[in-house]
C-alpha cells in the first residue's frame, strides 16, 4: 500500500516542483529584461544629453515627475483645456470618457494621498527633429486610489463602502507614460499600466504612437 501511495505523491509533486521552477525563471527573465531596459536606456541618455540639452537626465526627471503631477490634478479636477497644454488627444479623449461616466453615476475620483515616488526614464527614441523625440517614463506613486459620492468612498470594483477613505489601503502602483517632444516641452501621448513592449527603443523602428 505504500508504494502506490509514493508514487502518486511522486507523480503530483514533481510537475508542480517543475511548475514553480518554470514560473520563477520566467520571473527572473522579466526582472533581467527590465533590468536591461532601465541600462540601456541611461547608457543612451548619457550619450543624447551631450547633443541636446532636453535628454539630460536630471532635467528630465524633474520636467516629467513636475508633469505628470500638473496633469494629474488637472485630470482630476476634470479641466480638459488645462489638459491640452500638455496632452494630446488619444488620452485626453478616453480620460474625458472615464468622467462622463463616472458623472453619470454621481462620483468622482480621488486620489488622496499621492506620493511620486519615482519617475525613470525606461525607453526612448530619437530621431531628426524634435517631433520625433519620444521618451517613456516608469512613475511610481504611493496613493490612495478611489471613487467619492453620495453614498461614500469606495474602490471600484470592490464592495467595500464607508464615509471616509480610511478603509481603503494607500498602495504603490506603477505606470507607464510616453511622452512626445515639443518645440515647447513635452506631450503625453499614451499612458499604459505595464510596460508598452510594442515601443522601439533607440537603436529600433520608430514607434506606431497615436497623437
């Protein structure tokens, strides 16, 4: 009788041993290949920021964490002509989307608080002129993320309700936005929750960007 029960065990542990060696290689890959992003992209920025002053590194850190908040709060407060300042349409119409149905339903976004933790420049292009110059941006941010209305504040997509945010946990998250060179600064053209592999990096095609 033991011998059967050994070989079962034998037959269910050693594929999901397998299983968990195959998932955490795959995980390692993933980490190795952002690691790699995040290289590549500073080796070229180091080499783009001797030719032309908006590919410095700390510049444009500050410029994009400084956008990204302005057009957050804008966002948020639904001022759609702030907006095309610094956004272009594709985004601006889906945002603008987003609000009119949450309006329909009587609530409304918060995100309180919002921390930028970081902002890191994970892939760009650069070509001829500054119309083609894209650069994509990891920004993490601790936050509270939730809907406010008659009823109370809750996250969408989760039963829980309550006068006040307290009951909903502050968060990290990361998001990825692209942005477009101007003549004037930069442009968000797209914004992504993971990372957009179908970008070209600097040494590839250029980009199918919707602007």
């Amino acid at each position: 009788m033991i011998e059967p029960l050994l070989l079962t065990i034998a037959v269910v542990t050693v594929p999901f041993g397998l299983y968990l060696a195959f998932d955490r290689k795959k995980t390692d890959h993933r980490l190795q290949k952002r690691i790699n992003r995040h290289e590549r992209t500073r080796q070229a920025l180091q080499r783009l920021s001797q030719q032309e002053e908006h590919w410095n590194l700390g510049h444009l850190r500050f410029e994009l964490r400084q956008n990204y908040r302005s057009i957050q709060k804008l966002r948020l407060a639904g001022d759609w002509d702030g907006l095309l300042a610094n956004v272009s349409s594709g985004p601006l119409q889906e945002w603008r989307q987003e609000w009119e149905r949450r309006e329909r339903a009587g609530v409304r976004w918060v995100l309180d608080p919002l921390e930028i933790v970081d902002v890191q420049p994970v892939n760009l292009q650069n070509r001829p002129g500054f119309e083609k110059d894209f650069v994509t941006v990891e920004v993490e941010t601790r936050r509270r993320d939730f809907v406010r209305g008659p009823e109370g504040c809750f996250q969408e997509g989760s039963g829980a309700m309550g006068e006040t945010p307290d009951h909903i946990p502050i968060e990290l998250y990361k998001e990825y936005w692209t942005f477009n060179r101007r003549a004037d600064g930069w442009t968000l053209v797209r914004t992504d929750r993971t990372f957009p592999e179908n970008l070209a990096f600097i040494e590839d095609e250029e980009p199918a960007v919707a602007i």
